[in-house]
C-alpha cells in the first residue's frame, strides 16, 4: 500500500487552476485566503487521503509547481 504525497510550490503556482480542473478527485483547490510572493493565489491540496496518484495535476502545471511522490507503507 502507498500514502500519495502532493506538494504544490506555493511561490512558483500562478493559481491557473488547470491542475483543480483535471483533477478527477478534486483533491486541489486555490486557495482563498492567502497570496504568494508574486501575488496569487496558489492551488493547494485540500482532501490528500482522495488521490488517486494519476499525476494528471503535476502533467498539466505550465509552472511544474506539483511533485506527486508515493510513499510505500507496510500492510
């Protein structure tokens, strides 16, 4: 079994929202409440435990700000 790691680089996101769009789990969403350094509002990975692993959100990144790695678990 394996833990799905999603991590969003918060400064390089432009907040586009094409990586919550393809998303078939919705498991990102931009956030609301916080802008970066360059003034956006970053996508930021709201529901982890529903990925599915696909990458479909770190492939369509025009930044490449999203890094999906896979944690193996024992069980």
């Amino acid at each position: 079994m394996a833990n799905i790691i999603v991590t969003v680089d918060r400064e390089m996101c432009k907040g586009c929202g094409l990586c919550v769009s393809v998303c078939p789990k919705h498991v990102l969403e931009i956030e609301k409440e916080a802008v970066n350094k360059k003034g956006y509002y970053p996508a930021v990975p709201a529901r982890l435990n529903d990925c599915i692993g696909c990458i479909s959100c770190a492939r369509m990144c025009p930044e490449t700000a999203i890094r999906i790695e896979k944690e193996e678990t024992e069980g």
